[in-house]
C-alpha cells in the first residue's frame, strides 16, 4: 500500500515551452501533496505544499506563477513548469501524505531544458 | 534555525554493521524518519520512530533516539551491497503544518 507514482520519469523539452508533472497516489487518498526539486548530491528542497480544493502555499523564493499547482482530487496533484528554462533543470519530486503525518514519496521526475 | 545535520559519507565493508547519524533541531518533533534514496529514483520510507521511544527495531534496521540531545542514528545489520544508496532523516517539527526537514543526506557505500 501506499504507492505513489509520478509521471513522466523523464522529460526534455525546449526553453520556453511548458512542462506538465503528475503526482498521483494509487491507493490512498491525500488531502495533502507536496513538491520537491532535488539537486544533484543535495538534499530536497520543499517548493510548494498542495491542498486538495485549494491553493498551493508556496515556500519562501519560490516563483507561484512559474511553478503552478493544482491538487484537483484527492489523488492527484500536478506542477507545471511554465516557460521554462535550462536552470529549471531538475529533478522533481512529490509526496503524498498517507495518513497523518508519514509522506509517501513518488519515483521523481527528471526534467532536462535545452 | 531549522538544521537537520548528518555527516556526508559512510563507507562500510559488505556484513559490518552500518551507523547513520542524525542530529535534528526542534525538541517538539513528534515523528522522526529515515528515508533511502538509491541513484535516480525517489525516496523509500525504511521506517520511523515516535518521540515519546528510545528505540526501535524492524529486521536488520535498530533507530535510536536520544531526544535529550536531539540525536537520531540508523544501524543497518549486516549491511548487503544493496543498502548502497543516500539516507536522508527527517523531522516534522512542532509546526502542525506536516511539513518535513530534510537531513543534508548520508551517501552509504558498501564495499564487497
């Protein structure tokens, strides 16, 4: 149980296009996902916590209207990267709370802009 | 400041024990976990420990938490090749908000 799933795996896209990422959670609902972008080597960096039915709260420094949230039900969240550019490079990850407070994670996104 | 603290590297040889350690920064946290995350792929919940234990065990894992000193470890028994990955801890501190603070991550690599 528990399983989250995040697709694509992959995505390379051209600068300025946009990048939809899905979030969903296979067999649980969560009222509660959050998105991560991961460095290379470092630690994650929470960007955003998504409310099922409401807005995003977005941590300090992070653009809302570039990285758009929507949690539209309670088993799917997306981000999209909007316009993106090469520093947008990255791999991103969601969580979904299972349950209180222990975060299931998904498998991560890795995004490559050209 | 919200620092959760682990050292950067761990190498071990393949059947020794493995000791990660973590030291957190909120006294109030009420859960603690330990994450793996192996090369390009997300993170693996191993386990977690409520505040209010010293100690828990699952298979060939054993958490220790000294919450006087807001000290976490990871021991990984008989350590396999397999548990080659990064080992993030992290805290939900008092907050109420279930947000989690990530450790800086321990890359653990297990010679054969």
């Amino acid at each position: 149980g528990a399983v989250v799933s995040q697709h694509p795996s992959r995505v390379i896209c051209k600068s300025g296009t946009s990048v939809k990422i899905e979030c969903r959670s296979l067999d649980f609902q969560a009222t509660t996902m959050f998105w991560y972008r991961q460095f290379p080597k470092q630690s994650l960096m929470l960007m955003a916590t998504s409310n099922e039915g409401s807005k995003a709260t977005y941590e300090q420094g992070v653009e809302k209207d570039k990285f758009l949230i929507n949690h539209a039900s309670l088993t799917l969240s997306t981000l999209t990267v909007t316009s993106a550019h090469p520093e947008d490079s990255s791999f991103y990850i969601c969580s979904a709370n299972g349950g209180k407070e222990t975060q299931y994670f998904g498998p991560g996104t890795r995004l490559l802009v050209l | 400041g919200e620092d959760v603290e682990q050292s950067l590297f761990l190498s071990v040889r393949e059947g020794d024990s493995s000791v990660i350690n973590c030291t957190y920064t909120d006294s109030s946290s009420t859960y603690l976990y330990w994450y793996k995350q192996e090369p390009g792929a997300g993170l693996q919940l191993l386990t977690y420990i409520f505040s209010n234990m010293d100690m828990k065990q699952d298979q060939r894992l054993t958490v220790l938490l000294n919450k006087k000193d807001k000290h976490l470890s990871l021991r990984i028994a008989d350590t396999q090749t397999g548990d080659s990955a990064i080992y993030f801890c992290a805290e939900i501190p008092s907050s109420g908000t279930y947000k989690y603070i990530f450790g800086t991550g321990t890359r653990l690599k297990v010679l054969a």
